[in-house]
C-alpha cells in the first residue's frame, strides 16, 4: 500500500541550503500504510534518532502556531476549543486534531466524538505564542475567518521547515523527557487536559472514554513532542508498540526521572514507509548498523545481525 506520508518536502541535507516556509499549502490526508516491524537497540535514540532529528529546524507546523500564522489555530481559538498550557519549560497548544477534523467547529459534533493534539512550544517562541492568543482574546485581533483555515505558515497541510533553528535541549519525542523539571511539565499538562476537556465535554466528560499518548514522529517534520487525544474515538496506543500512554508515562517518570535518559532498552515496534525511511536516513548520517532480518523487518542499532540495507 501507499501513503501521502510518504510525500513529504525533502529534508535538508545541507547547512547552505535555507528552510522553507510557504505561505499558502494544500492540504494532505493519509492512507493506508505498510507496517515495517521495528527492534531498536539500546542506545539508538540517544546516538542516532537525536542528532537527525537536531539537524532539522523547527517545523512550518510548530512555527505557525507559535507565531499564530496558521488560520486553524487562530480559528480554532475564536471558537473556544483551544487551550494554552503554560510550564516552566516551555508551553503547549490544545486544539482540535486537524488531521480528523478539517475544521475546529467539526470536533462539535452530536456523536461527542473529538480528537485533538497538543504540541509542545520551546521556551523562546513560548513568550511569541503567548502574546497572540492574549490579543485575540482582548478583541484586539481578529482572528482568521474559516476561509484562511489552509493559509499561512504552519496550515494544515504543510510540511515545510521553517528558518528558526531548535534550542538546546528540545523535545522531539517522549523519550526525551528526563529529570523532575520535565515531572513537573507533565503534571501541568496533565492538568491543562482536563481544564480544556472539561470546558469542551461539561458534563459528558465522566462517561467518556478519553485516550491520550505520545507517538514515535512518522516523519522528521513531526519530531517536536505532541500528545494526541482522543475522546470516544479509540486508544491513542493501540499496542502497535509505538506510542506511550500519557498516564502511564507520567507515572514511570515520577518513579524513575532519567529512565528515557539511560537509553537503555530494546524497543520493539510498528513503522509506515515513511517511518521507516526517516529512520534508514538517520542510520546513514549517524554511521548506524541497520539490518534486515526479514521482509518487513528492521534492526536499528550496534551489532544489529542479519543483511545491512
């Protein structure tokens, strides 16, 4: 099978080469996608998956809701049905999943079926997304009528790069929370979901079946933390081994704080095409042993056995 995943913009091999940022993008569903079976070593992520995922600037997606460029965030804003969580490292954006929904009044529907994403802001642009949402809930902005829902930097649809380059330290994925400063982010997350579903479910809420988790980014422009939410639409993580539900999360880092940090365990899990081939890529600027041990499998890491690709 194929998937419209796999027709992202090409990554930018080359310091010289500039970002792109586009202005005005077509929006791109998905499809069906092969699944490739995963075993990642210990140590990948840290050695490998980290410094790819470095190299790549702050995605189209994540700049537009910083700077509040993207006319879906800001519609979705005007309608009520997104929340800013703000932590002592850096901030987050709840809105309606645009993937799902293609507009922000659609995750208003008389099923009470919603899916929604929370992207993670890093602290310099944080102050940048902050400033706009509180000038478009002063009346002193307007915001973006649904006709510039696919305009703007960061609309859905784009999958550019922008020109700002990622801090120090920056969440790509799950797996690089560590220690009790990124606890606390979580509980202050965990405790800005509740506020946002509250206010958008009222009294439906309890007897709604709410999932949310972390996923592996399927594509290198993705690689910021992001949590997905799902509310009577299914399991986030469904046991395809690539996601990590919240809860369960927040409990293993309060237990165990540098657990993602020691990068020490073998992880085992579904990928797309697309997946997979940002994975391959990372192997070949990091000098990363990747094998095939079977027709839709992949071993990520040293020593990894079987026919290098």
């Amino acid at each position: 099978g194929c998937s419209s995943e796999g027709s992202s913009e090409p990554e930018h091999d080359s310091a010289d080469a500039p970002p792109q940022m586009e202005a005005t993008v077509s929006r791109m569903t998905s499809a069906p996608s092969e699944a490739f079976a995963i075993r990642q070593k210990p140590g990948f992520h840290r050695t490998t998956l980290c410094p790819y995922y470095e190299s790549q600037p702050v995605s189209n997606i994540v700049l537009g809701l910083a700077s509040g460029s993207s006319g879906y965030a800001r519609r979705a804003l005007q309608l009520r049905c997104a929340e800013l969580v703000e932590t002592e490292a850096g901030a987050f954006f709840l809105m309606p999943n645009p993937k799902y929904h293609w507009t922000p009044e659609a995750a208003f529907n008389r099923e009470r079926k919603a899916r929604f994403v929370a992207w993670w802001i890093q602290p310099d642009l944080s102050p940048m997304l902050k400033s706009w949402i509180t000038q478009a809930l002063s009346g002193c902005d307007d915001c973006s009528p649904p006709g510039d829902l696919e305009s703007g930097v960061g609309a859905p649809g784009d999958f550019g790069y922008s020109q700002v380059q990622k801090q120090p330290g920056y969440l790509h994925t799950y797996r690089d929370l560590c220690g009790v400063a990124h606890v606390r982010l979580l509980d202050a997350l965990t405790a800005g979901i509740r506020k946002y579903l509250e206010r958008m479910f009222g009294e439906s809420l309890p007897s709604a079946h709410v999932s949310a988790g972390f996923h592996y980014p399927v594509r290198p422009q993705y690689s910021t933390l992001h949590l997905q939410i799902r509310v009577n639409s299914g399991n986030v993580c469904p046991g395809e081994g690539r996601g990590v539900d919240l809860f369960r999360l927040h409990h293993r880092l309060k237990l165990d704080p540098t657990c993602f940090q020691r990068d020490d365990e073998e992880l085992s899990y579904e990928a797309t095409a697309n997946l997979r081939a940002a994975l391959l890529k990372a192997c070949d600027k990091a000098g990363t042993a990747a094998c095939q041990v079977g027709p839709m499998k992949l071993v990520l890491g040293a020593n990894a056995p079987g026919k290098a690709t």
